[in-house]
C-alpha cells in the first residue's frame, strides 16, 4: 500500500508519539544511601518535583547502607546508578572498573570523630591512641579515618561498623569512638547528651558523585542527559531557595525512608 502526503505525515507523527512514549517509560535503578543525599539533595528535589520524568526517564530507588554497597552494586550490574563518595570511585578507577562519573554534585568539609567523655576527652588526635574506632570500611570515612592517624603518627584499631550500628556500639562500650557518616552529629550529641566529644577537621573534602555503569554510558546516552537535565533543574531550585528546597527534601525522605534509616541522621 502507498501511503499518501497525510498519511505519511500521520505516520511520522505517530512514529514520534511511540518514541517519546517509550522515552517516558525508560527506568532508571538508582542505588543511593540516606546520609549522603542530606547533603547531595538535588536527586530529591528532582525526585519530588518530577523533573526526572519531564525529561524522560524513571527513577526507580534502591536503598543501600553505603556508596560502597551502591558502587559494589553498579559493577555487578544490579542498577544503573548509583550516588557515593569518591573514595570507592577511585578503588574502582584504580582496579579499572568499568564505569564513569555523570556528576560531582556537592562537596563537604567537616568530618568528624566522635566519642564520649567516658572514654576520653577527645582535645586531640593523640586522644584516641589505644582505642577501638568504628566506621563503615572501605568508605571515604574509613580513608578520612586512617590519614588522620598516620598524620599524627597514632595507632588505634579501625573496626568496621555499619553505618547505623555506629551510635549504638558506641553507647554499648563495644568501640570507643566513630567516623559517622555527614549529618549523624546531631543524632550522637542527642544520643550522648553532656558526654558528646567530638574532634571536627576541615582539611579533608568529600566530593558526593553520581556514577553510571558503562552499558548505560555506551548505549543510553539519553537518559545520562536526563539525569543532568533533572539535576541541573533541581541545583537551581536548591540555590534560589536553599531553606525551601531541603524543607522538601526532609519531608520527602520522611515519606520513603525506612525508620532505622531517618533515626541516623
């Protein structure tokens, strides 16, 4: 059959229809930990604002206690992206595993140590000498954690310690002190009350990553474009209205988070 003007022009704009549905409906696994998103918020404004499906993609989250879980789940393939700190992305780089970085999305100065006056007074690096110091290993805190030590030449036990374990084996006496991840202080001051130490350093900054796998590099460079199209919406959201923004972003987390995540920050 020969199709007339019309009919080809109806033909092609049913082509774009079909197109730009199959666009909507392209998922997109996110693997993503709590913690980091307090201070990476534009994946949750774009999440609540619906900017990731404007441009054409859906994000489906998956919760992981860690951006060393979520990066160790990129490579094997379990999601297409995933947020994390830039320490596993540069074992990764290091090992040359396949995968790239779409974005660094914020950064942060002011790990810190943290501890109890019944274990030490926490002045100084040379406090913690002797003791037992969790953190999640293999992480960013883990790497803030050892350079601290080797600085000033003091030796204690690195012990690793999921991330919401950490306040609670602390309170336990099982370890003396931790390196939480960004935004738990305020949970361990309450925790701890007159008892909070802590030694704070700005001479280290985390950077806060969006990672892809190298399929979705490759083969799906639209929806690379839709999660910064979505991100760069959610940025300018963010500065015009800091104190708006991560209103939204608290009550969006509160919706989708499980209780055990939300007590750790």
């Amino acid at each position: 059959m020969r199709l007339t003007p019309l009919w080809r022009t109806a033909a092609a704009l049913l082509a774009l229809k079909i197109m730009a549905a199959s666009a909507a409906t392209e998922t997109v696994n996110l693997a993503w930990s709590p913690t980091p998103l307090m201070l990476m918020p534009q994946v949750e404004i774009a999440m609540a604002k619906g900017y990731f499906s404007d441009a054409g993609i859906k994000v489906q989250r998956i919760n992981f206690p860690s951006g060393r879980e979520a990066f160790e789940a990129l490579l094997g393939g379990q999601v297409d992206v995933a947020t994390l700190t830039e320490f596993p992305a540069i074992t990764g780089a290091l090992r040359q595993q396949p995968f790239g970085i779409v974005a660094d999305v914020a950064r942060y100065r002011g790990t810190r140590v943290i501890s109890s006056a019944k274990y030490t007074p926490l002045r100084t690096v040379s406090d913690l000498a002797g003791m037992k110091i969790g953190t999640p290993l293999g992480t960013n805190t883990d790497y803030y954690l050892s350079q601290l030590l080797a600085a000033a030449k003091v030796s204690a036990e690195r012990v690793n310690v999921a991330p919401v374990d950490l306040i609670p084996a602390l309170i336990r006496g099982d370890i003396q002190a931790i390196v939480p991840f960004a935004g738990v202080e305020n949970v361990a001051r309450k925790a701890l009350g007159e008892d909070y130490r802590e030694l704070k350093s700005e001479s280290y900054q985390s950077h806060f990553l969006l990672a892809a796998s190298q399929t979705v590099l490759n083969d799906k460079p639209a929806v690379v474009n839709g999660l910064l199209t979505a991100l760069l919406r959610a940025d300018a959201d963010l500065k015009r209205d800091p104190a708006g923004a991560m209103t939204l972003v608290t009550q969006s987390m509160h919706g989708t988070l499980p209780q055990s995540a939300l007590e750790t920050m």
